[in-house]
C-alpha cells in the first residue's frame, strides 16, 4: 500500500500521486504495517511534533524520486519594517526561539564582549559604568571549566547593577567551583561565575547577521545584499517522537528547524560535560590524583534532549536523511536495539549530533557526514554513547566540532571503526578527537575497540587525539592513524586506566611511558612527510571516513 502527500495537496483526496493527502498525520491515518508514505517535494511546517508508536510500526517514510523534502518545526516570519539605522524589525507576539535563519542561513545572536572588569555579588554583577543595555539577556560563560560552556539569563539591567536570573545563578557559583594544577586552561583556584566572557540578546549588540528577540519584536541587521524573503524561526523543540515503535524506516528526508528553550528559563544552562547539565540536586567534589585539584559536578545531570527522541524503539532507519537547523541534540536514541543511521548527514545543530544511551543494544552510525556541531553549546560532542551494548560507529566523518568528536561512556562491545575526525576542539580545551571513559566490558573480547581511525587536526591546545580518561577499562585502540594533534595519546589518567592496549598505531609523536595496566605494542612515531610515503598508512587512511 502506497500514500502521497504534497504540502499543496487536500486531506480529502484519496492519496494518490493524482490525488495526494495534504498532511502527515492524514496519511497516517490510513496506514497499516508495509505501507509506504511519499512525500512530494516541499517543505512541510509541523505546529506540533510528528508523534510515533507502536501503530506506526512497519511504515516507510520515504521522498519522493530524490526530489528535496523538508519536515521542518518553523515558522516564515513576516511583516518586516527598516528603521533608519538599518535594522529590520518584526512583530512577532509569543514567539519563543533561541535561533534564525535567514534563506538557509544560520543567524547569530546578537553578542558583545565582556571586555570590562566585573564584580560579582550574591545577586550578580556591578560593571564599571552604567550600561543602556535592554532586552531578554544572557550571560554567556566561556571555558567556565576548560571543557564546559554556560549560560544563565540576565533578570534585569539597571544602570551598572546586573541582576541574575535564580535560581542559575546561585547554582552557577556553587557549581563551577575548581582547584586546578596543572598547566593549561582553567588552571588556579577559580569561581567560574565570576568571569562571564559575552553577553547576548540585546538589539543593542546588533551587528550585520545577527539578530536578537526583544519583548515580542525580532531584530535583524541584514548581511550586505541579503533579502528578508525566507526568514525562518525555529518553534518545536521536538520534530519527532517515536516511543516503543518498530520497524520504521525514513528515507530521503531533510529535518530541520528547531529550538531548545531550556536554557531561556530561570534555571539557565549550566552545562557539565558531554551533552550534561545541572538541574539542581546533589553537587559533589572530585579530586584528582597527586594533587592536581578538584571541581565540583552534579551528582545527577540532566542531558539536552534530541529534536528526533526515539525512546525504546527497535529497527528504526535513517537512510540518506538530513538533520540540520535544530536547537539542541540532533538524534537520540535512548533504549531499543537496531536502530541505523546510513548514508546520511548531520550539520549545523546548537548542541550535540548524536546520543545513543539508555541500555541501547545494536545501533548504528555509518557512512554518515557529522559537521559544524555544538554551534550554541560548545560542550557538545559530535556523537556520545553511555550504556550502550554493541554500538557501531563506522566510517563517518567528523569536523568542525568544538569540543570532542567522538565520546564513549562506560558500555559494552562498542565498536569506533573507520571514522576520519577532523578539525574537533575548536573551541575548548581537555578532549580530543575520540574519548573513552569508564568500564568497557569485562574483557577484552567484550570491551571496546577503537581501529582504523584517522584523527587529525584537533585545534586548541591542551587536547588528546585519543583520550581515555576516567578509569577507561577493558579497550583496544589498533591501527589508528594519528597526525597533527597536540598529544596522540594519554596514559596517565585518574582514575587511572586498566587493561587498555594500544597496538599497532602511528603517530607523529611519542606519547610518553604507560603503566603497568596499559599495554604499548608495535606502535610507530612518523614525521609528517612519512604520513603521506608509507603504505599502512595510506591503506588506513585510504578505508577511513565514508564511502
């Protein structure tokens, strides 16, 4: 059984390519297990998610002969005036979205710079000199920990007194408490609250591209020779929710457009690690070994939702798809088993690519662009697995992220083959290229393999090409290709690592004496001409990335 829909279609007609449905959910309706549903080319504007169960299972989702379709959270912004400052303006009354984008293109909030001395006080800051900043504001805090980038909104401007929004603040100062001894960023005895690094929203920080959203009314200063004819601003926070479905397969299909409101709250976005949060509870403090510190983490974080959530779903698909434009996680699989990612891409998303967590069995990302990840949130990872078993991440590309491209919690059986990861830590500091923490297995016939990877050009300083941290256990990293990076590898860790080998890699640096629980075999140091001459190196370089 086949149905058709097209944006310029009627839900009264009977779904056929001369007769298409209008709507999604119509489709739906009529559909049973086997069915397929075409989309026609267009763009379909959801007003609230594409909501998925178990009465969806079987179903494909599929474009229509590679014609381009959309399944975007948007709405087209219209009713635009130009003062004579140049800006353009629109009411927009309930509008709530933290993103624009104007004729595709991403849009920047408006931001300035804290380049001014600040001093913090129980309620917030006093600034030098009186500020005539208005609107919606956020503090923006850079590098809070080497690793972490938060936000917490602004309550109220009054001349040079600064009013924090609670409770983020309050949670900020005892949240971002550290003692750091080692050289490198962040080191010292450091309150991160007291040194935001920028400010955002106001139409006073307006420059050309960006925009802000104040008391119902949008502002945008237009790039030179740029129209308004398409402006786009993200309302869901959720394009698709599938919960305990099977079967289903999407193929073909661009989702975009949306936002993540959460950290607009009073609760701010006090980001820990990874796609991590505070959302209140127990703080506790952990220490590092040989007196290198302590920093206090939630004992319990919150993680940053996914546009698409699929929630102990089996066998779902995602062939030739694009995720792109959305506010927070782009994909999240969490629970279920068998669900593919193919052949597809994921680019210009706020937080982190993709999460597979939640006692997910058998997923896959293969053969899978990942791009300009963590544009808002700078923390986020490209992909992050935690508590998964039997997790495949396969011949992928991964750049331009800002922090780690690859992160691996503790699990079981999980596999990181192939990928090219390239240009990841562009922003932050203490990561690398692929990370691994925690348990892995209770073998190594059962634990975590990390082979045939090239990993290149990670960006700031202070970063590990291959990073296992955090008590790594039971994890063979073999035959990766490791070149431009400011450390290969990292040995000693704390906790420190067990039954982790590295065999057969090269790199173009000598990564330094391991202890005993680490083994080092057959690994070769290359200068940089020999990356490009020698044949391992060019078979692995040759089988990495996607195909």
């Amino acid at each position: 059984m086949q149905f058709y829909i097209d944006p310029a279609g009627d839900d009264s007609g009977t779904g056929t390519i001369d007769q298409p449905f209008a709507t999604l959910d119509r489709a739906r309706a009529e559909a049973g297990p086997g069915t397929v549903i075409t989309l026609r080319a267009g763009t379909y504007r959801l007003t609230e998610p594409l909501s998925l169960s178990e009465a969806d299972s079987g179903v494909t989702f599929q474009a229509h002969d590679g014609e381009e379709v959309v399944i975007s959270g948007g709405r087209i912004v219209t009713g635009w005036g130009r003062g004579a400052d140049g800006v353009w303006t629109a009411p927009v009354p309930g509008l709530a979205t933290r993103q624009l984008y104007v004729s595709g293109r991403r849009a920047a909030r408006a931001s300035r710079a804290l380049d001014m001395p600040l001093r913090r006080t129980d309620t917030g800051y006093v600034l030098p000199e009186p500020q005539p900043w208005h609107g919606e504001m956020e503090l923006v805090y850079h590098g809070v920990y080497p690793w972490s980038h938060a936000r917490c909104p602004v309550e109220s401007v009054d001349g040079a007194v600064v009013t924090m929004a609670q409770p983020a603040f309050s949670w900020a100062s005892k949240l971002y408490q550290s003692i750091i001894s080692w050289d490198g960023p962040g080191a010292g005895e450091t309150n991160g609250a007291d040194n935001p690094t920028s400010i955002e929203n106001s139409p006073a920080f307006l420059t050309e591209g960006t925009f802000a959203l104040a008391e119902g009314v949008l502002h945008y200063l237009p790039r030179p020779g740029e129209n308004l004819d398409c402006v786009v601003a993200p309302v869901l926070e959720t394009l698709v929710r599938a919960d305990n479905a099977h079967d289903i397969a999407f193929r073909g299909i661009t989702f975009a457009d949306t936002t993540w409101l959460r950290p607009s709250t009073t609760g701010g976005f006090l980001h820990y690690h990874g796609n991590g949060y505070y959302d209140g509870g127990e703080i506790m403090t952990v220490t590092f070994a040989e007196g290198a510190g302590q920093v206090e983490v939630p004992n319990n974080p919150a993680s940053m939702p996914g546009a698409l959530r699929l929630h102990g779903c089996s066998r779902i698909s995602f062939q030739d798809c694009h995720l792109t434009r959305l506010g927070g996680v782009g994909l999240e699989l969490h629970g279920g088993t068998g669900n593919t990612v193919r052949d597809s891409e994921i680019s210009v998303i706020a937080g982190g690519g993709a999460v597979i967590g939640g006692d997910a069995r058998d997923c896959r990302i293969d053969n899978t662009h990942i791009h300009h990840i963590g544009l808002d949130y700078h923390g986020s990872p490209a992909v992050l697995t935690a508590g998964t078993r039997g997790t495949v991440i396969a011949h992928n590309e991964i750049n331009d992220v800002p922090h780690a491209g690859i992160v691996v919690y503790d699990g079981t059986s999980t596999q990181v083959l192939h990928n090219l990861v390239h240009d990841t830590m562009q922003v932050l500091a203490d990561g690398g290229g692929i990370c691994i923490s925690g348990s892995q297995g209770t073998s190594h016939a059962d634990g975590a393999l990390i082979r045939g990877n090239v990993v290149r050009d990670t960006v700031t300083p202070y970063n590990y090409a291959l990073y296992t941290d955090y008590g790594a256990s039971w994890v063979t990293v073999q035959g990766n290709v490791i070149h431009r990076n400011d450390n290969p590898a990292v040995f000693q860790v704390s906790p420190p690592l067990s039954h982790v080998a590295f065999l057969g890699n090269y790199w173009d640096a000598d990564p330094g004496d391991a202890p005993e629980s680490v083994t080092l075999a057959d690994n070769t140091v290359l200068t940089e001409p020999d990356f490009a001459t020698h044949e391992t190196v060019a078979s692995i370089v040759a089988a990495a990335g996607r195909h």
